[in-house]
C-alpha cells in the first residue's frame, strides 16, 4: 500500500479536471472502486465455491466493507503513505461514514463491527498500538479482515467454510506480500520490517507458491467430496496466482494493479462468459 510527499495543500473549489490534484483523487477513488468491486466478489465466490444460494445483500455488504476500510486507511495520516490534502481526507471520510452506515442498514448485525475493529486497529491503532508493521503482520491482518468478514456474512463452520475462510485468508496474504515486493529499497531505508526484506526473493517466491498451491489443492480435494463448486475457477485463480506471484516477485511491475486488484474481476468475467456458452 511508493511514498510522495507534497508540502501544498489545495483548496477543493480550484480542483478542476486539468489540475494534477483532481487527477489524483479520481485514481485514488478509482483504485478503491476497483478492489471494493473485487470484495463483492470475494463473498460472490466464496457462496458460490460453498454451492449456497447467493446473497446479494452479503455481496453488497462485502464491496462496501472493502470500501469503508480501504478509504479509511487512505484517509489516515501515517508516514509510510501519501500526503493528501485536508479537502480529500475529509471526503474520504464521508465516504467511509456513508458506506459504514450502508452496511448496517443491509446486513443489520452487530457481527459486523469485527471487521471495522480489525480495519480501524490496522490504519489508526488502538491506545497506540496498530496492526500495521512487523514481517507479514500486516499480510496476516488484511487476511484475516476477510476471513472474519466471510465469517459474519456466511455463518458457518463445517469443514468446507472454514477451509473456504482460510482460502481467502491465504489469498490476501499472498497479495499483499506482493505488493510489498515493490517497496523493498524504502522499507529498508525506513527500517520497516516486511517479508520481502527479511527473505530473499528466492524464498518469497518459494514460500508465496507453496501457499498458493496448498491451499488450491485442498479447496479442489473438497471439491470431490462434493461439498463445493466452482473447480474452474479454483483452477485459474491457482494459475494466474501463481503466474503473478513468479512475475512481480522479479521487479517487474507493469499490470500490477490490474492482474493482482482486479484477479476476481476476471474470475468474474470468466464465470460470465462460461454462462452464455454453456
């Protein structure tokens, strides 16, 4: 979640779409669009790999969580992001109070407060003490916003739901650690701990794939016990996950966003299409 410091502030009315500022904001909400749209999906796939009806209220609830949370830690001063001026802060706010009222209102359960917690002890702390730092801490922690969250809106625990849970939990894990691959140099010039400045590439790489495939080949062993659905798209979220975890653990950064953000938007897509020709 590279850091850009900028002394100016800017006053919201002399915001237009010529000035960098705008600019800024559209592909920060943007970006933040783009993965809430992935966490309704999230919860989607996770009813679908269970064969449950799909609650589209849960789907709903899934996206706006993702977006509350993630306009949230945008919205907080910390060191390690960008400064953004007071007028974007305020109206990430907003944003993140619209979207926290919006959950409750569809899924009316004091449940649901788990995963806000987790968010808010991530991005601004509890008495001092945040979330967000130490080797894979921080990985584990968005893992297990999600695991939490699925847990409140899917409420159960057989074996499949909690392998489902773990599921999402590894696959957070997995992306955010390679997120951290791009800020290797910074984070070891601020003395921030992270997996990939702790290991080398060689052993990320290994450990991030061996993650990936356990997990996938467990929830496909679940598949033939006919307690889940969904193997196509376990198949290719195992390949393209594997496919970008060896790609951007190499320095190599173009599409980044797109195919790591935006994965279940093309499992998504995939399901789409299978439907219309099937």
């Amino acid at each position: 979640m590279p850091v850009v410091h900028q002394s100016h502030r800017f006053r919201f009315s002399r915001v237009t779409p010529f000035t960098p500022e705008f600019t800024q904001s559209l592909a920060l909400i943007t970006s933040i669009l783009i993965v809430s749209l992935s966490g309704s999906l999230k919860v989607y796939f996770a009813e679908v790999f269970l064969g449950m009806p799909v609650s589209f209220a849960a789907v709903a609830v899934g996206g706006l969580i993702t977006f509350s949370a993630y306009a949230f830690d945008r919205a907080v001063p910390n060191s390690e992001d960008q400064e953004r001026s007071g007028q974007m802060r305020k109206m990430l706010i907003t944003l993140t109070l619209i979207s926290f009222v919006l959950c409750f209102v569809l899924w009316p359960s004091p449940a649901l407060l788990s995963p806000f917690l987790i968010a808010y002890a991530y991005s601004k702390g509890i008495a001092g003490f945040r979330l967000k730092g130490g080797a894979g801490v921080k990985n584990a922690v968005v893992g297990l916003t999600w695991s939490v969250l699925l847990v409140v809106l899917i409420g159960r625990f057989d074996p499949a739901a909690l392998l489902v849970y773990v599921f999402f939990f590894i696959k957070s894990f997995v992306n955010t650690t390679v997120y951290d691959v791009r800020d290797i140099d910074a984070d070891r010039a601020a003395g921030i701990r992270t997996l990939p400045t702790v290991l080398s590439l060689g052993r990320l790489r290994t450990l991030l794939i061996v993650l990936t495939v356990l997990v996938h080949v467990a929830m496909l062993a679940i598949w033939y016990t006919n307690l889940s659905t969904g193997t196509d798209v376990l198949l290719l979220s195992g390949l393209h996950t594997s496919g970008y975890i060896l790609l951007y653990t190499t320095g190599y950064a173009a599409w980044r966003n797109v195919l790591v953000d935006g994965e279940w938007l093309f499992y998504g897509g995939f399901s789409i299409i299978r439907a219309f020709l099937t």
